[in-house]
C-alpha cells in the first residue's frame, strides 16, 4: 500500500518502483529465462493458455507474465477473423 501511495505522489519513483509484465511467450516461443526467473514449469504455462481457449503455442503472438501473477494472452491474428463491428470496411 506504501508502494502505491509514493508511486501515486511521485510517478517517475513508481515507474521505479513499480513491477513490469514480463515477456513469457514471444511469436509463439517460450523465454525459458523469464519461466527460471519465475520458477515458472512448461505445465504450468499450458494450463493458462488453455484457460485463455489456446491450445497452440504457435497460435501466441505474445503472452506477459503480469505483476499481479496473471498472464495477459496477445493472440496471433488471422487473416480470415471477422472485423469487429465499426471497423472499417476494406476494399
């Protein structure tokens, strides 16, 4: 809470201070560093992407170890995905 409050006060001591996501998955590769660092298994990886509906670890463009123990999942995107409604409409 200390952390919060002088990151709040003085921002350029929280960017200090303050824990970074961490690169877990880069173009559907694993950081075997930040998995040792993290004590962080193969297992344990997998399950959170199947969590996320993945399967595939080609499918994973870029997957953070997040400082509150989540992982945030950036999926490879298709070609063939539908655009989300009010999106420009290619021509």
């Amino acid at each position: 809470m200390v952390l919060d409050a002088v990151s709040y006060r003085w921002p350029r001591l929280g960017k200090i201070l303050k824990a970074r996501p961490k690169p877990l998955i880069e173009d559907g590769r694993l950081n075997r560093r930040v998995m040792r660092r993290e004590l962080m298994t193969d297992v344990e990886v997998f399950a959170q992407l199947r969590l996320h509906g993945i399967e595939d670890l080609e499918r994973v463009h870029r997957a953070y170890l997040e400082p509150n123990g989540m992982i945030s999942i950036v999926p490879v995107r298709d070609d063939d995905t539908i655009d989300p409604p009010g999106s420009p409409i290619p021509e």
